[in-house]
C-alpha cells in the first residue's frame, strides 16, 4: 500500500526515525476523521496494524488518566475511530494487532469484546483466541480469559484444555469448572485428560469431597469425559479420606460407564482397604483379582496386604499372603522384603525375620538401611541389645549409611539397659553425621544423665543440640528442669522455666507442678509463687492450680504453700480466684 500522506518538506529535516513515525500515525488518524481511509486491493498489513494497535494504546491510556474506573461503555467508547477503519479490518490484521498488544492484555480484550459487538460479520481465528488467552494467563487474568473463551464461538478444544490447564496450575478451581461445565454444553471435545487433570489437583490439594461432588454430579452425570484414569483419581482421594466404601462403589460402577478397572484401581483400594484396617476385605479382593482371567496383581498388590497384617501383628496372615505371592510366580521386592522383616521384627519373632533376611539375600535381592534398622529394631525389642550392634557394624561393613531412625533405635535401647557411656558414643556420632537430630533422639540420654546426676554433661549435650538447629523440645527442658531441682540447683532450673516460655514450648500441668513442688520442697515459697504469677500473667492453663493439688501441697509442705493463692498481683489476685472457685 502506497500512502501520500507526508509532505516532502519532512524528508528534508533531520529529526529521530521515532517523532516521523507519530507525525504519520497522527496525520493519519486526523485525515480518517474526515474521510475513510480507502486503500487498494493489497493493503500493507504490517503498517496498519501498527497504526491501529498505536490508537487504541493512545485511546485508552488517555482514557484510563481521566476516569480511573472506566464504565463498559467509556471502555468500548475507545475504538470508534474503527468505523474509519472498517473497510481494510480482517481476520488477519486483528490478529496482528492482538499480538502487537500482547504487553497491554486489557487493551486487547477491550478491543477483542468491542470487535466482537459492534462487527458481529467479522470472524477470529483460532490464533487470536490462542494469542489473547495467553497473554492475558501470563498477567493472572483468569477470570478474563474465561470470559473470551466461554461467550466466544469457540470450537477449538486445545484453548480450552490450556485455559483450563493454567487455571488448575494456579488453583482457580471454580474457574475450571465452569469451563468445564460449558465446554460440555457447547459440545466442544475436551479431552478427558483435562478433567482428570482438574480432579488430580483438587485430590492433592485435599479438596477431596469438592472433587467427588463434580465427578458424580458433572462427569458421570453427562456420561462423557470419563475414563478409568478418572475413577482412579477419585477412588484414591476417598481411601485417603478412609472412606473406603464409596470407592467400593465407584469400582462397581465403573462397566455402566463403559470403564474396566485395572490394577491401580484394585492397588489403590486395597491398600485403603489396610490403612483403614480392614486387611481381611483387602484380602478378599485379592483373591477376586486372581481369579479373573487375563487379569494378575503386581508385587505391589500382594505386598499392600502382607504390610496390613503385619500392621496388626498377624504375621501368619502376613506369611500366607507372602507364599501365595511366591508360588503366583510374582517375585518380591526389596520393600516386600523390609516390610516382612520389620513385622517379624515388632512381634518379637527374630528367627522368622532372620530366615527371611536369608532368603531375601539367597535371591539377589540386596538389603539397605531400611532391612537393617528393622532387624536392629527387633533385636533391641527383646532385649538383645549386642546383636544390634553387630548388625550396626554390618551396615558399616556393607557400607550402608545409619539413618535417624537407625541411631534413634539403638540409642533409645542403650539408654534403657543403663548402657549410658555406649549411647552418649552414638550420640556423638549422629551429631557429627550429616543426619539431622530430633529432640526425641536426644532426649533418652539427656534423661538417663540427669537421673545418673550428670547434669553438666546434659547441659553439653542440649548446647550441642542448638548448634546443629536442634529446637528442645517441652520433653527435654522438663527433664532438665527436674535434672536440676534434683541437684539443688533451683535457680538454673527456674532459668529453664523461663526459657521454655520464652521459645514457646508447650508448659503442662506436670512441668509447672513439678517445679512449683520442688521449689516448696527446698524452702522457696516466695520463687513458687512468682512461677505461679507468670503462669497467670501469660494466660497459661491453670489446671494445675485445683483445689485438690493445692490441698496436697498444702498437707505435704505447709502453710508455706499459702502464698501460692494470694499472690500480691490483683489480675493474677482474680484469675486464681476464679479457677480455686470453679474446681471447688
């Protein structure tokens, strides 16, 4: 397209490409005013489009700086210099311009929406509806892309399937239903992968009960978009939910909607089946796997039913599972193995875990920590506590790494048979390991040390907890509350005190009382008392402070624990007041 539209004088001045380029959109525009821009029969697209996108940014920005909240028909009111336009505006150019207003999604829906009003003749192609879909999800604007999508003629299923995508990515669930709902109405073939999409994400993010609400009452009650992936999806969401029996029922379901379950719909039951405890009917279900034709379970089926019973100690159920499998010609894993030798472990049968450790070895399959912390564990259960560590130094013989679990067993073992020096060694090793320690792995020795009157080394070993990001936790400070009141050391003690309220751990009943007892005990009535006002001061549970334990201090310390309900503080005055009057 040839356009006279700039004197020649301009070639002359030497000014930037830039200030030409709005010196022609601006003679332009002013000459369109007073006639319609009539172009031959081939238009140069890219320079109008150019000129159009420049209008409606400059149109609507100019719009936007004098009415900061824009009515719909203010909004539309910024594209009527189209009329002069509307001889040369086709499917492509509206395209271009689409995509020439990516970085500005507002402007390109106003546009699109005016377009589609006020030239009802003028169709879009499937790529403006892609290019506008888009660029308005990258901003967030969900709601609106919907709305482009849903009161469109849009027969194109991947923009839907990406619109819906992006909105269960961002969790605007309400959103993907609604699409969902209309795509179905509108007879537009949306994949069922879609929907399975939006069901797996409600699953996960446990909106479980949302999920099976649209899967019964829009899914199944529009008989399309459903496959067997869908009633997978829901059925592991209520196992997870335990309940079990509306996923029993959607099993049975499933041949009316033309779906055949497959083995991860019988795995995923059966092992909500033994969460729930119901083994026996997960059983039973196995069995009716088996005995259909062309169908087998898997290794993970059978070892779902061998962890159940062995959940329930019912380890000759567990045993039975497990030579069926065998003799099914199904050949056990590693985590069959591991989950038969720790319940052999736990139920104190040490032989059958030991001959099942050979077997597991004579068949290639190789152990790993999870084999060897089961089989410590067990030895530790009935006492053998020099057996676990034979197999302790096994794991460093076959150059397995000890994990949490592994050092919490055989610390907390040692601990109970008094074997302190031993246990306060492992201890050293965990902090110096790259395993990250837990207070309750901690704890056992620090309670042993205390009850031995090592109250120093406890201190060491609570500082070396810190270092490594160790939170104590309320079980460590009360033992070293206690640790220290036993020890005389009544201030250190108090000093705890205050430290767990100030690190916000959990002060019971048994702590404050413990220490108010101790306090009393060694003649401190009045540091009892300040206990008891700070409890009150922090709103603290006063349980403690009953009618009954108060009578009890009383009878066993005296008049000296009189101070404990007339402390000189009058909020702490009526709290106390309050709580002796309520249990009285």
């Amino acid at each position: 397209m040839t356009l006279t539209l700039i004197p020649n004088s301009f070639s002359k001045i030497h000014r930037p490409i830039s200030h030409y380029f709005f010196v022609v959109v601006a003679r332009l525009h002013n000459q369109a005013l007073a006639r319609k821009v009539f172009v031959n029969q081939n238009p140069n697209n890219n320079w109008v489009v150019k000129v159009i996108s420049t209008l409606c940014i400059t149109h609507c920005f100019k719009s936007q700086s004098q009415s900061q909240s824009q009515s719909q028909s203010q909004s539309q009111s910024n594209f009527k210099f189209l009329a002069h336009f509307s001889e040369i505006l086709s499917p492509c150019i509206v395209y271009q311009i689409i995509r020439r207003l990516n970085n500005n999604p507002i402007v390109a829906l106003d546009l699109f929406q005016f377009l589609r009003v006020n030239y009802k003749d003028l169709p879009h192609l499937v790529t403006t509806y892609e290019c506008l879909v888009k660029s308005l999800c990258q901003r967030g604007l969900y709601s609106a892309a919907s709305t482009v999508v849903i009161d469109g003629d849009m027969p194109d299923s991947s923009i839907w399937s990406f619109l819906v995508s992006s909105c269960v990515h961002e969790g605007k669930f309400d959103i993907a239903k609604r699409l969902l709902v209309k795509a179905h109405c509108s007879k537009v073939g949306v994949k069922s992968v879609t929907f399975n999409n939006l069901l797996n994400r409600m699953v996960k993010d446990n909106r479980i009960h949302e999920a099976v609400c649209f899967f019964e009452e829009r899914i199944l009650g529009s008989c399309s978009f459903v496959d067997t992936c869908s009633f997978n999806i829901v059925i592991r969401g209520l196992c997870r939910i335990r309940n079990v029996s509306k996923g029993v029922e959607f099993l049975n379901d499933m041949g009316r909607f033309a779906c055949s379950p497959d083995v991860i719909t019988y795995n995923t039951l059966i092992d909500g089946l033994c969460r729930a405890e119901e083994v026996d009917r997960a059983h039973d279900l196995l069995k009716e796997i088996r005995s259909k034709n062309g169908f087998s379970p898997n290794v993970v089926t059978f070892t779902s039913v061998i962890s159940g019973y062995c959940n329930l100690s019912k380890m000759k159920e567990a045993s039975t599972v497990f030579h069926e499998m065998v003799n099914s010609g199904t050949q056990p894993n590693l985590i069959t193995y591991n989950v038969l030798i720790d319940g052999y472990g736990k139920a104190g049968g040490m032989a059958s875990a030991l001959q099942t450790y050979e077997e597991m070895l004579l068949r290639g399959c190789i152990p790993d920590v999870v084999t060897l912390s089961a089989l410590i564990d067990g030895y530790c259960r009935i006492g053998e506590v020099d057996e676990a560590l034979k197999l302790w130094h096994e794991m460093d013989r076959r150059k397995i790494h000890q994990n949490a679990y592994t050092f919490a067993i055989l610390i907390n073992a040692l601990c109970k048979r008094n074997r302190l020096t031993e246990a306060r060694f492992f201890l050293r090793q965990l902090m110096s390991s790259n395993v990250i320690p837990k207070a309750f792995m901690c704890n056992p020795v620090i309670d042993g040390l205390c009850k031995s009157g090592n109250v120093d080394e406890a201190n060491v070993i609570v500082a070396e907890m810190e270092e490594k990001n160790c939170k104590p936790d309320k079980y460590t400070l009360n033992i070293l509350i206690i640790g220290h009141c036993m020890k005389g050391r009544m201030l250190e003690a108090i000093s705890i005190f205050h430290k767990m309220l100030n690190n916000g751990c959990g002060v019971d009943a048994i702590i404050v009382s413990s220490l108010i007892s101790c306090l009393l005990k060694a003649g401190m009535p009045n540091e009892a008392n300040r206990v008891v006002i700070t409890i009150s001061e922090k709103d603290l549970d006063l349980e403690f402070l009953s009618s009954a334990k108060i009578r009890s201090l009383e009878k066993n310390y005296g008049n000296s624990c009189g101070c404990l309900t007339k402390a000189k503080c009058p909020s702490v005055d009526q709290k106390l007041d309050l709580q002796l009057a309520g249990n009285n």
